[in-house]
C-alpha cells in the first residue's frame, strides 16, 4: 500500500487509562475535544430542536455535520460563500463531517457504484449527483470548512458474503489513498480513514492494516450500527482494535445507544456520534441513569418530578415529568425541544462520567454497574 506524505496530525494525549479505556484530549485549533467525545449530529448544519449555545452548555466539544445532507441544500458551494459551515450554522467549536458515503448507501436512490465514486440521485428531488474521493473531500475541507474530514468508503449491507465484503473494503482503501492525495497537508484540518470488512475477523484486520499504513490523522470503525446488535458490535471491536496505533484517535461512526458507548469505551474506542439523542427527544422518550422512559406514556400525566436531577441541565431540572407529557401528547414542539435537550446533556454526562472514572481507576465497577443497569437496552440504533 502506497503511503501519502506527511499530513497534519491533531496532537492526541492519553491522560489515564483503566483497562483499555483511555481518556485524553484531541487538540484543535478551535478548541480541545475531551475523549471519550460523543458528538451531537448536526446534519444539515443544525443539532436537531436544539439552539447551539445549549448543545455547547450541554458539554459538547465537537459536532457533526454531513456532507450529503449539505450538498443536497443548501448546497455546500453557498455554505462557503456564506462564510463556511461554523459560521452558517454559529458552531464555534471543532467540527467532524461525514463524507456522504454512508448516507448515500442508505438514503439515495439509484446509485451505481464504480472504482472512482458514486452516481446517485437525491432523496429529496431525484436529481442526479456525482461523488468521488476528491469531490468529497472538496466538500469537507475546502467548502464547510470542517477541522475533521473523513475519507469516503462503502458501507456494505448487513449481513454481507465475505467476497462482497473484500470487494468493499479494497474500494474503500483505494478511495482512502485517492481522499489523501486529493486532502494534501493542511495546517489547521485532518483527514480520518475508515476501516471496513462487515463481521469478518480477517478482513477487518487487513482493512485495518491497510488503513493504518496511509497514514491518517485518525482511525474510524466502519460498517456497524447497521443492524448487527450489540453483541456482534463489541466482537467487531475486539477484532480490530488489536491493530491499530495506540497514539491516534480511534472513532466508532454511528454509535449508539448508552450501553454500547460504554462497552465501546472499554475496548479502547475514543469518539462517537449518533442522531439517537435527538431522534429519542422527538419522539418522546428521555435516556436517564435508569434507563430509557416513553413521555408519552399514561403513568407520567401527573408526574410532578423532572427527568433526571442528576444531569446537570435546564431540561433535566426544570421541567416535569408531566408537563412533558402533556406537550408531548398535545402535539407541542416544545416537548420535543426540552427532550432533546435533556437527551443531549445526558449523553455528554455518560461521557463525562467515564472520563472522571478512568482517570480515577474505577471505570472497570462502574462499567459493570451500568452494563446491570442497562442490561435490556443492548442493541444497535438503526441507521439513519
């Protein structure tokens, strides 16, 4: 595997570890991101009901934003001529994009896959679109601005044949080389490779393999959170993590419920993203320290006690159980907007949770403890 020349590298520092869970700092030009990190999705430039001044009160360092989404609209040759993606959508903070392919595997219609990229047409209107390596790339870094781009890959379906599996994973690592090339070095921006090989033990080590040895700035698990679960999920995870770099960060896309955040975190993952905060909030249900609770149900209508005293938010605090039930059932956009709220501040508190028990050597008790608590949530979100 050909090895691109040196890019910039985000100065990544491992503070404490318990087990193979680790904490530490990614360090950025527009701040330092706390690992582990979950970053809120911000899709097409906003984190769904949420002002962004609350997802960072909530403790967020990074979000997310899509490349798919924004090339459909506004567009992202607009987003740049409005100033790029942090000031369109007045996130301040660091900022990770996805590189379309997942969304373009999920949502478009009609594509037709080739060695150089992607033809599809949009889910919004059917026109039709093009996205190869580079392009993706031109998008991420040089349009939204983005302090984090991925490379662009091919997510398979779940479950896939080995032989369509090795067929993707040699595509994607051949885009991962095209995304560098066309990437360059960058003074305040890097470039992340993603690993494939679905739930294959010897092509997720020669995915990995292959990833490493181009040299990214980070390392992503792809392919998971597409309705494996969550026990096929922590065995990918095993099967991986033994051959990448210790020194760089390592980023599960599209995960996950809280379970499998802590269960990634303690085979050695460092970053996350999900829409699950948010999509949960909109449909009515809160995630709590017990576990996760439907709004919407009955037992709730005359609740005076809020969501959850113990996560440090507005919308945890001060509002009850019964207001929000009543938003909900009456249909109120702002129930929607104080569920996502809560749900967002309480994903950051898990986060902040592990990190303070990792750096006190405890993370292994308290894992047990929430892996009890949290016992009949195990499974994977479904795609978006």
């Amino acid at each position: 595997m050909r090895q691109t020349r040196a890019m910039t590298t985000f100065p990544f520092e491992i503070q404490a570890r318990d087990g193979a869970a680790r904490t530490g700092v990614l360090k950025t030009s527009r701040g330092d991101i706390r690992t582990p990190a979950f970053m809120p999705v911000g899709t097409a430039g906003t984190v769904k009901a949420m002002y962004m001044d609350q997802v960072e009160q909530a403790g967020a360092d990074i979000i997310l934003g899509n490349t798919y989404h924004l090339m459909l609209r506004p567009g992202a040759e607009r987003v740049k001529r409005l100033g790029g993606l942090h000031k369109f959508s007045g996130w301040k903070g660091p900022m990770l994009t996805d590189s379309g392919g997942f969304q373009v595997w999920s949502l478009s219609q009609l594509r037709k896959m080739d060695k150089d990229g992607v033809t599809f047409r949009s889910h919004i209107d059917g026109s039709e679109h093009r996205l190869t390596p580079a392009r993706s790339i031109e998008i991420q870094a040089d349009l939204l601005g983005a302090d984090i781009s991925m490379q662009l890959d091919e997510c398979t379906d779940f479950p896939c044949s080995h032989e369509e599996a090795l067929r993707s994973l040699e595509l994607s690592l051949d885009w991962g080389q095209k995304s560098l090339d066309a990437f360059g070095v960058r003074e305040t921006q890097t470039l992340f490779g993603i690993i494939q090989g679905s739930n294959f033990e010897d092509l997720r080590e020669r995915s990995a393999k292959g990833v490493v040895s181009q040299g990214f700035g980070g390392i992503a698990l792809g392919g998971l959170a597409v309705g494996e679960g969550h026990e096929q999920m922590c065995r990918t995870i095993d099967m991986t993590v033994p051959h990448l770099p210790d020194e760089k960060p390592r980023y599960v896309m599209g995960v996950g419920k809280p379970i499998d955040l802590v269960e990634s975190v303690a085979r050695g993952i460092d970053m996350f993203d999900c829409v699950l905060p948010t999509r949960a909030g909109r449909h009515g249900q809160a995630w709590t320290w017990d576990g996760p609770i439907n709004l919407k149900n009955a037992k709730f209508a005359e609740d005076l006690s809020p969501l959850d005293e113990a996560v440090n938010s507005p919308a945890s605090n001060d509002y009850s159980k019964a207001y929000l039930h009543h938003l909900m059932k009456a249909g109120e956009y702002l129930g929607a907007m104080i569920l996502s709220w809560h749900n967002t501040a309480f994903f950051q508190a898990l986060m902040a949770d592990m990190r303070a028990h990792i750096a006190a050597g405890t993370f292994e008790a308290r894992r047990t403890e929430l892996s009890l608590r949290w016992a009949d949530t195990k499974s994977a979100p479904k795609p978006t």
